[in-house]
C-alpha cells in the first residue's frame, strides 16, 4: 500500500492538474466547489489532509471521477456532467460555460457562450494556428479576428484565425457554441 506522502503528492498533482487543464484558477475552482481558495491551495500543495466532502466537491466541480483519483484513470461507461454542474465563467457580460472534457484543453475546447446585451468577449492572440468555429443559436453577435469584422445571425457558423486578437460582440441578448482548437 502506497505511504501517507505519496498519496498525498497523487493526489494534490491529479487535483492541480486537472483544475489547470479546464483553464480554472484557484479561485475559480473555489467558487464552483464551494472549497475555501486557501484550502484548494493547500491541498494542492500537499499540505492539507482533504475530507472526502472536501474532495468530493472539487473533484465534482473538476469533474473528476472520485473513484478513479489517485489512479488517474478514466470511469468506464458514459461520462455525464449534470447542466447544474458544469463549470461556469462569468465574463464582462458573458456566462461561459465548460462543456469540454478537462483531457482536452489545449486541443478541442467546447464552451457555450450566452451574451447580456451589448457585452463583448474580448481575447488576446491564442497560440499559432489556433482556430475557433463558432455557432450562433440565438440573436445577433458580431465577430472580428484581426483586422476581419462579420455580422453572425442564428444559424451562422464563423471560423477564424485565434491566433491574432479577436472579439465576440452582441447586439442585444445572444447564445452560442464555442469550439477553440489547438489553443
């Protein structure tokens, strides 16, 4: 059986890396877990000895498989995040919410984007060759990449360049499926 420190190092990597792979800080991972932002910091430190409510919020808020923690594998069977359990950004008038696994950050991101009137989403350059494919489901949004600039009504899909500076503005309430590859 593997001592108190190496799981303790297990699983303070396998919590760490999780909440890095879903672009979360410690601070959003507090919120969504409800888990103290110095707690999460301690944990994953190796410095705390988490209860297992305190684990099973982050690892729900992770949305990691309990079970499955310190081997680092995935659950067998079909993997289900409830819609009152995925992950949640609020953004200058944007809810982002995390519809992607956390494995596939950096490579094939899916985020539903739903837009206050007149907010922006506005992002720095992405990495080179990175690409988005947005759907717009409802209202208007406009979309610049670069020096570009498209008018997006519902149904529309838009892809463009990320790796430049670029932007999602509404006119008036809007929603949309967001796909980032190879941030």
């Amino acid at each position: 059986m593997a001592d108190r420190s190496d799981i303790h190092d297990r699983l303070a990597a396998s919590l760490r890396a999780a909440r890095k792979a879903r672009g979360l800080s410690l601070d959003a991972a507090a919120k969504l877990s409800g888990v103290s932002r110095s707690m999460v910091s301690q944990i994953e430190r190796g410095e705390s000895s988490p209860t297992v409510a305190t684990l099973w919020a982050l690892t729900q808020a992770l949305q990691l498989d309990f079970a499955g923690l310190l081997e680092g594998r995935p659950a067998p069977g079909i993997e289900v995040t409830r819609a009152s359990q995925a992950p949640v950004i609020q953004r200058g008038g944007v809810t982002i919410r995390i519809l992607s696994a956390p494995e596939s950050v950096g490579h094939h991101e899916v985020y539903e984007l739903a837009f206050r009137d007149g907010a922006r989403l506005t992002s720095d350059p992405h990495s080179p060759g990175c690409r988005e494919h947005l759907t717009l489901l409802e209202g208007r949004l406009t979309v610049t990449s670069g020096d570009a600039t498209d008018q997006l009504a519902p149904g529309d899909v838009a892809r463009y360049p990320a790796d430049r500076p670029h932007e999602i503005a509404a006119q008036g309430p809007a929603r949309a499926i967001l796909i980032v590859q190879d941030s």
